[in-house]
C-alpha cells in the first residue's frame, strides 16, 4: 500500500515538472494559465513575466501615435545617459536598440531602464542577456518621467 | 545501596555539568570581547569615527566597534592613487601663501555642532606644519575647502568649534614676528608674538572666512575647546613656553611652576570688532575652496586680516594660572569644568567657569601681561585630580558624571569622578598614549559607550614590519564600572585626535553619485557623440568619456613631443560603486580615480615619441581589462594629422 502511494507521488511529480518545464508550442485555451504557471515557477507574476520587475506594475495607455516633442526629449537623455552603452543599430557594450519596442513591452523596457539589476537577476530575459554582454547595465539616475521619454524615442527609431 | 550509588552519580554528573560550564564562563572574558567587537559579514558599524592621519595628512574613516577602515580622505595631501593634489581641478585645494605645499600634519578632526551636539554636516581638520584648517563635506567624504592662517608659526590648538559652529579657532603653536620678517632669534622676548584665530563658518554652506585675530604674548599655544551651556561664549587655549624661551625648549619652557589657559570671550571680540576696534592688517593667506558643480577649486589670496590688541579690548582675555605646561585643555558637558591636562604637573588643575566669572567680576587678579589680567589660581580653581598618572594630557567625558584622562608617560586612563576628583578606575594602555575620544566626548552629549586609546607607539603588539612600526587604536568598553579593553587596531600614520558619531546620522544625508545634471565643469563631456580632441597652439584637450568598458576615444594620434596633452575624463556611470581608473605609461602625474558624474583632468607631458598605451585602473567589469586605448606621440616636427576615434 505505502509503495503504491510513493510511486504514485514520484509519478505525479514528474508530470507536473514536465508541465512546467514549459512547451511553449502548445497554443490552447490555457495558454493564459500556462504562462502563469512558468512566471511561478520563475518566482515572477504574469505580469512580471511580461513586462518585467520594477516599478511599472501595471500596463500603461500608452497611445500608439508617437508624441514627437517627448521623443525629442527622450533622445536628449539617450545620448547623455545611454548612448555610451547602446547603438540603435550594432552591438555595443549593450544590444542594439532599433527593434527593442518589437521584441519587449513598453512596461518591460522602463523597468529595465529604471531597476536594471534586479531585473537581470530576476527575469530570464535579461540574465540571458547579461550572459551574452557580460556587463551589468546599472541604473543611470534618471525618473520615471525620464524613463517615459526614453521610450518614446525608441518608439519612435522603431522601424 | 543501588539507589544510593545512582544517586551519588546523578550528584557528580550534575555538578561536573555545572563545574564544566563555570570553566566556560571563566574563559568568557576574551569571547565577550570578541563578541562585542564582532560585526557580522554584511553588518554595519554602530558608529564611524574620523581619525587625523598624522604625518600622511589625510582623515581616516574607521568603524566602531569592528575597527575596520573604510577609507582615507585626502586633505592636506596629494595623493596619487585617486589625483587629488595632482589634477587640474584639485592643484589648487594645496596652495598657500608660500607656494604649493603638498604635504602637511593633520592633528585634531572636530566634527561640526549644533547647540554643542556632533551634526554630522563637516568635519574640521587642522594643518599644523603649514597653517591650514580643511573642511570636509560629510555627504561625499570630501574635502570641500581649505584655508590658510597667516600670522601663525605652525597651528596646533585648532579647528575646535564654538556650539552651534559659529567659528573654529586656531591659535599658533610657535609665536613669530608678526608680521613676519627678518630678525635675530635672540630678540624672541621683544618681537615674537602669538596669535588665535577666529574663523567664520557660514552656517548655510560651511564657508570659512578669517574674522579676527587676537595679538597675544609670545607663549606657545597649545590646545584649545569653546564653551558650552553657560560658558557658550568662551573659548579656551592653553599655552606653555611662559617663560619665552627660544632655545632647548625642553628645559627652558618648563621653569615656571604654572603657565596659563587663556580664557577668551569671543561674544566680546565680535563687539570690539563691531565697534572698530580691530586694525587692519595686511597679511597673505589663501582661501581655497572647491566648487562640487563645477568640479573645480578656487583659489582666492587675501591681503588683510582684523586684528585686536587686548590693551585696545578690556574684558577679551584672561589668563588662568595652570600648572605646569598644561597640553590639553576640555570643558565637561555641562560647559561648567574646564579640565587642563598639566603635562608635568602631578594633578589635574580642573577651572570652574562660575568662579571664573566671579573672579573677574570681583577683579580677583595678581597681575597682568600685556593688557591680560592673570586671575588668582585659588579664585578659579574647582579642584585637583589627584595621583592622576604621569604625564597627563587630554580629557574627554562619558556624559554620566566621569572623566577619562589620558597619561602619555605612564602610559594608561586614568578614569576619574567629576566634583569629587577622585580616581575610580584605570587602565593600562600599548603604549604612550596621545588623545583619547568618546563618541561625542567633547560635546553636551556624549554617546558613553566607548573610549578610544590612541597611541604612540605600538613596539611588541603586532607582527613585527621593521624599524618602522604602526601607530594604533585601543577600544576600551566604559559602560561598566571597570573600563574593559575590547580590541587594538593599526592607524594611518599617526592618529593625534579623533572624532565619532553614529553612523545613522551620516548614513541618510550619504552621497551615491555626482548627478550628470549638475556637472558644471567647464571640461565635462555629457555624452559620448562630444567626446573629441583639440589642439590649440601647444595644448592638446582630449575630451573623454568614460563607460563600462570603455573610453570615447581610444585611439588618439598626432600628438607631438612637447604638447600639453590635458586628459578631461568624464565618467558617464550614473549609478553607485562605479568609479573608473585613468592612467597613461609614463604619465610624470598621476593616475585619476574618478567617481560616477565626475570630470577630472590630469596633464601630460610625452617626451618621446612612440604608442602610449591607457587603461582603466579600477576594475570595473567583466571586460575591465580591455578599457584600454592608444596615444601616438610623433616628433615635434612631424606632420602627423590630429586624428582620434
């Protein structure tokens, strides 16, 4: 009777890991709750998982016409803070920014902008990256109204 | 019989168990010392205590109670390790009026006050060889300005502030012709002179500006520490050397069975200053002050100083009788006793300031010098310490009624009770021992917990280093009835005074960065796209940047034999901990250290041609080792074109 239970539980086990080992290939109707269960097993919320750690924690309206006067801001600020790391278009000492409004949420390109150390401790993403760079991005002192301008510029470089 | 033998055993087994643990409690002597010294991996101090560097004239910063070292200000020193004293921007902190002194010997580190309390807003530190008081900014651990005091021959009794940091004083070690000039030694009695300084602390930005000067009689002036409470308005100095001897000090300065503290009432000379009774005159000193926005000192010469003449001035300045060449002179938190340390004299005179001001309303005088009234010794004294050690000099208070004096020849502190004088405790100290500091010992508030020995010399304490051996400091435990030595630790250069506070109070106002928003030096590269390079006539500006892991820009060609190539290096980082390095082969300067937002300049002069390599000299990344570029150098006469990338 007691061994039957263990094999049962080892079983069990193991097709709960296999689950969450995480077949991102299957699209279904829980595909939703499956994303839940990686960002769990990665100790992030959904939404952390989406839009990365920090302060942002909430999905922001951000409207889809670029506003021109904050990007012009924005690129002031990049090229103070960011642009010694980062080019638009090669590797740097960091990626290459043209496309990152198409590869990241808005939400996760101001928290990694605004809380850059927890972030490539924390999200997958960003320590994949910190392996390929190998130099931590740190926090350039700027608000998150800075951080907001700075993604309109990229924004607004997106091609 | 079983029963009785099992209860026999059950006794003996009982009391070995409590025999074992009393053999443990026994041993807990030297546990508990570690235990309170103990400061876990990750933990921080309870207090940091700011320590002179002697002889190296920087400031140490050290925790209590780990005794671990933090960091070395540099102050009246250059240092080539971070460029102070060597770059562009800080040259000007070292100048003076007979040229840039690089070099000086830091004494006694007093932290600002407010109503006679430590602040936590500077630290003060005197230079005693070339006479200098710095500022050090308490947020950045920096040192913000310096000035120079004309009319002293070296300042010693200095920066001691008033209570709420009205001024720091400094009086002359060694009296001098005032103003200087040329004259035989042997005229001392006729034309030396010893002057005490007044300087203003503007209470806003900490700037220090010389107010006054008081001419006092040409005696070496030794120690000094203002009032507090009812004695607010005073500042004290002691002074040997009564006898004005000029020669083999040593048995010339010490005939005179008493010599004097100088009570000054510096509320007055603001008076007599107001009313015009000062002379101008003229003396060169230099105000040096460095701008934190534009990252840039300022160096202002100055042409004259206010001078009083206590003839000019009644009620200035009194002289109380002190036995004999009294050294340290310290008021109890109640600004009531003021505690001479009689270098050779066999008790503790111990004034009281409620007398004191009876006496000179009474005009209980035996005499006076120059204008200054000598007050009766029995009208002004409160009592002696008896059998207080040999060679006693310094007093600091524990803020529960006791007073800790250090004894240089007996080398011990001697613990002793205020009003009844008596000696309560005392406790070996390795060896000679100079000051000694309470965490706020010389205020209306000290934190009693520990005192610390700050000692000479060290001999057979530590491992052995050749003839040169380390000064050190000794943590002694004073909230018991016994004090209790915790732990000794090594010193930078020599640790004449030192001051502590609580950590907490620092910790919160505590710089991380220098903002980019704010830099205002004139050489700053804001971003990256401006880094360049640009000749003009023999000067040759590289206006850089600094990242991790790189330099904008790193290859620089047509430099020339003969060039003044200025290096404006600007650190992009914006986040803490991130300092970058700066140094060139060959470089007769120094290399730079320059923290996240900061510019700094360092000049270099190639006298051969050839590739000069430049690298980053903090680690700083993963690929610190490739933070590196090339410099070019080419013939005077060459036409290589200036180029860079």
């Amino acid at each position: 009777m007691k061994n039957k239970s263990v094999v049962l539980f080892v079983l069990f086990t193991l097709i709960v890991t296999a689950c969450g080992g995480g077949e991102e290939k299957k699209e279904s109707a829980s595909s939703e709750s499956f994303k839940a269960k990686v960002a769990a097993k990665l100790g992030l919320t959904e939404f952390e998982f989406e839009n990365g750690v920090g302060p942002i924690k909430e999905k922001l309206n951000i409207p889809a016409e670029i506003d021109k006067k904050m990007a012009a801001e924005g690129l002031k600020i990049f090229e103070s803070k960011c642009m010694s790391c980062h080019k638009l278009d090669e590797k740097y000492t960091g990626p290459a920014l043209r496309d990152v409004t198409k590869r990241r949420t808005n939400e996760y390109i101001m928290n990694m902008i605004l809380n850059p150390e927890e972030m490539t401790k924390r999200h997958p993403e960003a320590r994949k990256l910190l392996g390929i760079h190998a130099t931590q991005m740190t926090f350039q002192n700027v608000t998150q109204e800075d951080t907001r301008k700075l993604l309109e510029y990229l924004r607004s470089e997106s091609k | 019989m079983k029963i009785k033998i099992i209860f026999a055993l059950a006794i003996t087994v009982f009391s070995s168990a409590i025999l074992y643990n009393c053999s443990q409690s026994n041993n807990l002597g030297s546990d508990d010392a570690a235990k309170k010294v103990y400061v876990a991996p990750g933990d921080k101090d309870e207090f940091y205590a700011f320590m002179s560097g002697g002889f190296s004239g920087h400031v140490s910063v050290y925790g209590l109670p780990s005794g671990r070292l933090f960091k070395v200000i540099n102050v009246f020193a250059q240092s080539p390790e971070t460029g102070y004293g060597y770059s562009e921007e800080s040259k000007g902190m070292l100048q003076t009026s007979l040229g840039f002194i690089p070099w000086d010997d830091a004494h006694h580190p007093e932290l600002s006050q407010t109503d006679g309390v430590p602040d936590g807003r500077w630290l003060f530190i005197n230079a005693n060889n070339t006479p200098r008081i710095a500022r050090l900014n308490l947020s950045s651990f920096e040192t913000e300005e310096i000035i120079e005091i004309p009319n002293s021959g070296g300042n010693h009794g200095s920066p001691f502030v008033t209570e709420n940091t009205e001024y720091c004083v400094a009086s002359t070690r060694f009296s001098v012709p005032i103003p200087n000039r040329d004259v035989e030694i042997s005229s001392y009695k006729e034309n030396f002179k010893g002057s005490i300084s007044f300087i203003k602390v503007d209470p806003k930005s900490g700037k220090l500006n010389l107010a006054f000067q008081i001419l006092v009689p040409g005696f070496n002036y030794d120690l000094a520490h203002a009032g507090k409470g009812p004695s607010k308005d005073w500042c004290f100095f002691t002074s040997y050397n009564s006898e004005q001897a000029n020669s083999l000090l040593e048995i010339n300065a010490s005939q005179n069975d008493k010599d004097f503290v100088a009570a000054i009432n510096w509320k007055a000379a603001e008076k007599f200053v107001a009313e015009g009774k000062g002379k101008s005159m003229p003396a060169e000193y230099f105000s040096n002050y460095f701008d934190e926005e534009k990252q840039q000192s300022v160096s202002n010469k100055k042409t004259s100083v206010i001078v009083l003449n206590p003839k000019d001035c009644p009620g200035l300045i009194y002289y109380l009788p002190t036995p004999k060449s009294p050294h340290g002179v310290d008021v109890d938190p109640s600004g009531e006793y003021i505690v001479a340390g009689g270098k050779l004299a066999t008790v503790i005179p111990v004034h009281s300031f409620s007398k004191m001001i009876a006496a000179i309303d009474k005009k209980d005088f035996i005499g006076n010098i120059d204008g200054i009234p000598i007050i009766k010794y029995e009208s002004v004294i409160a009592g002696e310490v008896q059998d207080p050690g040999l060679g006693p000099l310094h007093t600091e208070f524990d803020g529960k009624g006791y007073a800790y004096t250090s004894a240089f020849i007996s080398s011990e502190i001697v613990k002793w009770k205020l009003g009844t004088w008596e000696v309560v405790d005392r406790i070996p100290t390795y060896y000679s021992i100079g000051h000694l500091m309470i965490p706020g010992g010389d205020s209306k508030n000290p934190w009693g917990k520990y005192v610390i020995a700050l000692n000479k010399i060290t001999k057979d304490r530590y491992l052995p280093t050749g003839p040169e051996l380390t000064q050190s400091a000794q943590l002694i435990d004073i909230t018991g009835d016994k004090m209790k030595l915790l732990l000794d630790f090594p010193t930078i250069g020599e640790p004449h005074y030192a001051q502590a506070i609580p950590a907490e109070i620092l910790i919160k106002n505590n710089k991380r960065i220098y903002e980019l928003e704010k830099n205002k030096n004139s050489n700053a590269v804001l971003s990256e796209k401006n880094a360049r390079v640009e000749r003009k006539g023999k000067d040759v500006h590289v206006y850089m940047t600094a990242t991790r892991s790189h330099f904008k820009p790193d290859n620089i060609e047509g430099i020339k034999v003969g060039d003044n190539v200025y290096f404006h290096i600007t650190n992009l980082e914006q986040d803490w901990d991130i300092p970058h390095g700066f140094a060139v082969k060959g470089l007769r300067n120094s290399e730079l250290l320059i923290m996240p937002g900061q510019t700094k300049t360092i000049l270099w002069k190639p006298e051969q041609v050839g590739i000069f390599p430049f690298y980053c000299s903090d680690f700083c990344s993963a690929l610190h080792q490739e933070m590196s570029g090339y410099a070019r150098v080419s013939q005077t006469s060459s036409n290589v074109a200036l180029k860079f990338n």
